[in-house]
C-alpha cells in the first residue's frame, strides 16, 4: 500500500535512506519499505513508501540517526504510523458491445473487457481465442483500465470461447491480475438460410418419364438446411405463396420439421408432355436470428408421360410361365419409334441369380432377337431390359422393363430301342429313360404328331391320362405303363396295331416326346438268322430266319467283289475277294416291310484260296427235261467228304435239301420231285470246301 512520511524540517537529499523501517502492532521490525519517491520543501519533506501486504493493520518508523537535516541534526525516532491497509488485484470482466449474443455475421461483437483498475502490460496477445482470431485491440480512454477487442470467427455456423489468464498484467502498484472467472462463450450464427430444392424421381435438368396407368405426380423437397420462420405474413415461408412452379401445380404439402417441406407437382394432363420449372425467391423468410434466406437454384425437369417402353417376348412361354423347353427365344420391342440401338449389354439375363449368355444376338424387322439355352436344373430366368437403353423422339429415355419366368427343369426324353413292334411277337424293353431327377413314369401314347425339338403341344398333353396346371406341369397318372427305376426300363405286349410316341413325367416335370416313334404291326415281326459252311473263298450261307421274312436283303461286306457284293438270294453262295475279315448282314423283311437285322463275321485265310484254286467238280443230270424224276451225277477232283444237296424252285425256295458223305471222289442220287408243279428247277451241290455247283432241271408233265 502507499505510505506517506513528512518532516517538518527540510532533509538532506543526500541522507535521505533508501528504505523506511516497517512495524507491526508491537513494535517488531518486520523489513524494510522501499522509498519510491520524495517530495523536497522549503518547510517540510514527504517520502512516499510502498508496502508489499495484504489486508492487516501495519505501520512505518523512522529509526533514530538514520536521516540528518540540512544542519546536520539528527532526525530522531519517529513514532510509528498504524493504518488498515486494503490492497486489490486487476480482475478481468468480459462484456458485449454494440452487438448481440448468436451474431449473424462471422465479425463477431466488439468485447469489452475491463480489468477494475487502470493497468500496465496487457496487450491483445494476452486474450486466448478458440473458435476464432483477434483483429482489433485498443485501450478505451473513457473507461480507465477497459479494453475494446474485435474477433473474427473461423466457422460461420461455428463456436467461439475466449479466456484470460493470471500474471499476465499488473496495476500501478504491481499487483498481478487474476484470471477471467469462467470462460467466455458466443455461438455464431452467420450462415444464411439457402434453399436447395431437389427430387427422389428426377434430377435438375432430367427428363421424367412417367407410365400411363401409374402415378402422373413428380415429389418434390424444398431444403432450408435449418429451422425458419413460417407461416402467414412478411418473412415467414408458406409453399402456396412463396414456391413458384411453372407448367405444372402444387399439392400435398408436408411441413417434415427443421425448414423442410415435401409437396407434389402435378401436370394438368397426366399424358402429356411438359417443360416444368420450380423457384423459392431471396427474402421470403429468416432464420432464428434474423438471417434472410437466398433465392434457390432453380429446378427443372421434362415431365413426358408417354415414354417409351420395352415389350419382351418370349415365343411359346410368355412372361411369369413355367416351361420344360431347354431354350427360349426372346424379342424386344418397344412402344413407339426409338432413337438409338439396344446392345446386348443392355438387356441382362439372370438365372438363379447368375448371368447366362445371350446367343445369336441378332435385328430383324425392328425386334431384337436372341436365344436363352437352359441348363439341366431348374432355373428362376429374369430378363431385364436397363432404363435408358434408347430415347423415344422427344429425347425421352426408355423405362426399365423385366419379364421373368421359371424353368422347371429336363427330363431327358425316352429312347426307342425298337421301333418297330408287331402285336403278336414285340419283344421286350424297346423304351429306356433316364433323368437326374429321381424316379418317374414312362408314357406310351398314340399319336404319330411329330414337332420340332420333340416338344409336345398342350392338345397333346390334354390328351394324356391327365392334364397340365398352369405351370405346365402333370397331373393326374397314366395306367398304360409305369416304372420305378432310374435309368427306367419300359416293356409290353398290348399294344394294338398303330403308331406310339414315349416321353417321361418325372418329379411333374414333363420330358420332350421321344425321338422316334414305336409302329406296331399286325401279323409276326421278322427275325433274320442265318449260318454258313465251306472252307475255301467261295462261302454258302443257309437262312435260318423266321417264316414271317419273304423278303432278304444280303451284304457280305466285301466291295472288292463290286456287284456281287449284295444280294437278295433266300441262301446265297459268294466268293469272297481275298484273304481278310468281312462282316455279312443279313436284312429279313416281312410283307408289312419291318426290317430285322442280322451280322455275323466270315474269315477268309490264304489256305482256302490254295484248295480253292486246287479243286474242280462237275454234275451230270439225266434224264433232262424229265417228269420230275431224274439222277444226279457228281464228280470231283478230290475226296467229297461232306456235301450238301439243294434244290430249289427259280424264285429261290428250297423244296429239297440232302447232306451226303462219301471217302470217294464221285456219287450218284435219285431223286423225285414229281409232287411239284412243272417248270425250272435248280440243283445245286456245295462241297465239303464250300465249293457251289449248280445246273438247271425241267420238269414236264
């Protein structure tokens, strides 16, 4: 605190001490005071002291011989001066200018800040700031130890804290101030309400494209980005009012809360085509503190509502069907002319979610075609045609458009293993079919409709012992033939006379019709057999096939023979070409011309060319031309062994067959054949070798 001490005689400056005793209540020293100034009279001197103290009852002394006079006298003790002493500290306050808390503007209120007591050494780098920056800092002569200070906040829609700290000034007497109480806080409100409009259907500047039977009204979101005032009157938002729409009007205004709106835009004709524009003009509202809203960018789109759209079909199945065909084939149309080409990149097929390809990709007459190939499972296929794909005239782009359907699957179709049956002796297991779906039935139906692919009509199926469901699959059950099995193996014998197909009904997954049809005649099947004999190159072979064949067909499997490489001879004799293998087959035809088949293997070795070419033999008829009765002379170059005796009529019918053995070189018969009609007969002797010789007979009656 200030103390003064006064002499009543003027002192000699130059004794002057530079510190005054200091004492407490009972006369103890407690230090010394320092002199900070004089004060030099004619009459008297006053020293002015400091004492560092705090609040207390104190006092100063001067010691006696300390000080002299201007005539050398010295000062004697003085009493001791007691007074209360108070002592106070700079403390800062923080007030607002001219300006309010919430400013709208990012140049934030002038604080005044104001420290209780004039001070020394507080500058603008004393002030901490977070959230901003001090730009101005000046003294206030008006107000002693008060400070104006400016900031600039960092964030227009952000926070400022200022603080103070201790020691970082002090007042004339020294005394350091203290720190700021609390924190000083201003929220900053400086952003301007900004209206975005936007659409969740169409973009600024798009083309909306609606659909005729759907929803014509286009919604549309005005965005202040936060709360406003609303309502009636200046200043204050209402859609009616304050959105401006042109080519179309508004309804079904919703208020969602902090300075959002929704509201439909609706066209006059739902069909019709239409350049729409939406506005919310500068000034028509505030926020909570006072900032006026700027104009919104204006949103505009083309509302066309006739777009142009895509059509799928799919031939023979049509959209949301099922089908067992192992393929589709699809076109896509649209709904009017279109600018532009639809790729195939555009168009995606899923099967089960995975994409299948799109083959034989392809334009004709203003479609575009292309093929779907099935696998084996069943399928869940989508077609999906992308938005945009083309443009209609008005430069409006196409909808998206999808066309699903299922595929149930395939049933590999039955196999014929012979389709040619007769109702009395068909034999067995003539139908075989197999699928990777379990077990099933195997259907013998009358019918002789054959379609491409196998694939059989709905009239086909209906005709069936039972029908489809509306997914294409069977129903019902047939008690023609069934089997369990898998691969499944089908045999019977009451088929009537007529034409069949077979096709598989598994899991009621319907197979494609079998590939080849089952005839069954009336009457016996053929059955072709046969056997040979001889050693030599020259062969005889004997038809042991069924009395219902009349008709033969031989191939003896040796084109080196050239035309005598076939033949229709009920036995025929051939010589073959050379040494090797040959595979002779035999075709027994009955009179409805079924076919059976027989093959057996021939070997020819070099030994039977060398007895062959070795061997020589002759036959002698006589009497000839005869009554039917007649002797046979034959003859050979070599032991005849076993040989056979054959006649025939001239179309080839045996009526006579003989085996002779004899260790000699000749023999003779007689024979009667007078019971048979006159004409030309064969005789035939083939030698042990298989060496043929034949002659004719006529016999006349």
């Amino acid at each position: 605190m200030p103390v003064v001490v006064t002499f009543d005689n003027p002192m000699n400056p130059s004794t002057v001490p530079a510190i005054v005793k200091i004492v407490d209540n009972f006369g103890s020293v407690l230090g010394n005071a320092p002199v900070t100034s004089a004060t030099w009279n004619a009459d008297f001197t006053e020293l002015s002291l400091m004492i560092d103290a705090v609040t207390a009852r104190y006092g100063a002394k001067v010691i006696e011989g300390t000080m002299t006079d201007a005539a050398g006298n010295a000062v004697k003790a003085s009493n001791a001066v007691f007074a209360n002493v108070i002592i106070t500290y700079p403390k800062p306050v923080i007030t607002e200018g001219a300006l309010v808390t919430n400013p709208s503007t990012t140049d934030t209120p002038n604080l005044i800040i104001c420290m209780g007591e004039a001070v020394t050494g507080f500058e603008a780098t004393d002030i901490s700031v977070t959230g901003g920056t001090v730009t101005a800092f000046y003294a206030m002569p008006a107000q002693t130890g008060c400070y104006e200070v400016s900031i600039q906040a960092n964030d227009p829609d952000g926070e400022i804290f200022v603080d103070i700290a201790a020691n970082v000034c002090s007042d004339l007497y020294g005394n350091a101030n203290l720190a700021l109480d609390q924190v000083y806080y201003m929220d900053i409100d400086a952003v301007v309400p900004v209206p975005t409009i936007s659409s969740s259907k169409v973009v600024n500047g798009g083309i909306y494209a609606g659909s005729i039977g759907m929803p014509s009204w286009v919604p549309v979101t005005v965005d202040f980005g936060e709360p406003i005032a609303e309502g009636m009157g200046a200043l204050k938002f209402n859609v009616d009012e304050d959105v401006k729409v042109t080519g179309a009007t508004v309804s079904n205004i919703i208020a969602l809360g902090n300075g959002k709106y929704q509201f439909n835009v609706v066209p006059e004709d739902p069909e019709g085509y239409y350049n729409i524009a939406i506005n919310v003009a500068a000034g028509v509202t505030t926020d909570g503190v006072g900032n006026e809203n700027e104009a919104a960018e204006t949103f505009a789109f083309v509302y066309d509502g006739s777009p142009i759209e895509p059509i799928i079909t799919i031939d023979g199945i049509g959209c949301g069907s099922v089908t067992t065909i192992n393929y589709a084939e699809v076109a896509i149309t649209f709904t009017e002319a279109a600018t532009g080409e639809l790729t195939s990149d555009e168009v995606v097929v899923t099967g089960n979610g995975l994409e299948l390809p799109k083959g034989n990709w392809r334009m004709e007459n203003g479609a575009y075609l292309f093929t779907i190939s099935h696998m084996k499972t069943p399928l869940d296929v989508v077609i999906t045609v992308v938005s945009g794909a083309v443009a209609d005239a008005n430069g409006t782009p196409s909808l998206e458009a999808s066309c699903g359907y299922k595929f149930n699957g395939i049933v590999i179709p039955p196999v014929v293993k012979n389709s040619e049956q007769s109702a009395t002796n068909a034999p067995g297991q003539f139908v075989t079919a197999s699928s990777s779906y379990g077990e099933g039935e195997v259907f013998i139906i009358e019918g002789s409709q054959v379609l491409p692919n196998g694939q059989m009509t709905a009239a086909m199926l209906a005709a069936i012992a039972g029908t489809t469901n509306a997914d294409g699959q069977y129903l019902g059950s047939s008690t023609t033939v069934t089997a369990a099995d898998t691969p499944m193996e089908v045999s019977t014998t009451n088929l009537q006379p007529g034409v069949y197909y077979a096709y598989a009904v598994v899991n009621g997954i319907v197979s494609q019709m079998s590939k080849d049809l089952i005839t069954v005649y009336e009457g016996v099947l053929p059955v072709a057999d046969f056997t040979f004999f001889g050693k030599l190159a020259v062969v005889h072979f004997v038809n042991l096939s069924n009395d219902a064949a009349v008709t033969f067909e031989w191939n003896f499997g040796d084109p080196n023979s050239g035309a005598d490489n076939t033949s229709t001879d009920v036995e025929p004799d051939h010589l073959f070409s050379g040494v090797g293998t040959y595979l002779v087959t035999l075709k027994a035809l009955n009179a409805n011309g079924t076919v059976a088949t027989v093959q057996q293997t021939v070997v020819i070795t070099a030994t039977d060319i060398a007895d062959m070419d070795e061997a020589s033999m002759d036959i002698n008829l006589y009497p000839n031309p005869n009554d039917g009765k007649f002797n046979l002379e034959y003859t050979s170059s070599k032991e005849i062994g076993n040989a056979i005796v054959r006649i025939t009529d001239i179309n080839g019918k045996v009526i006579l067959t003989e085996d002779v053995k004899s260790s000699a070189k000749e023999f003779t018969r007689y024979y009667d054949i007078s019971m048979y009609s006159k004409g030309v007969y064969l005789v035939q002797v083939v030698s042990e070798q298989g060496v043929p010789t034949t002659k004719r007979i006529v016999v006349e009656k």
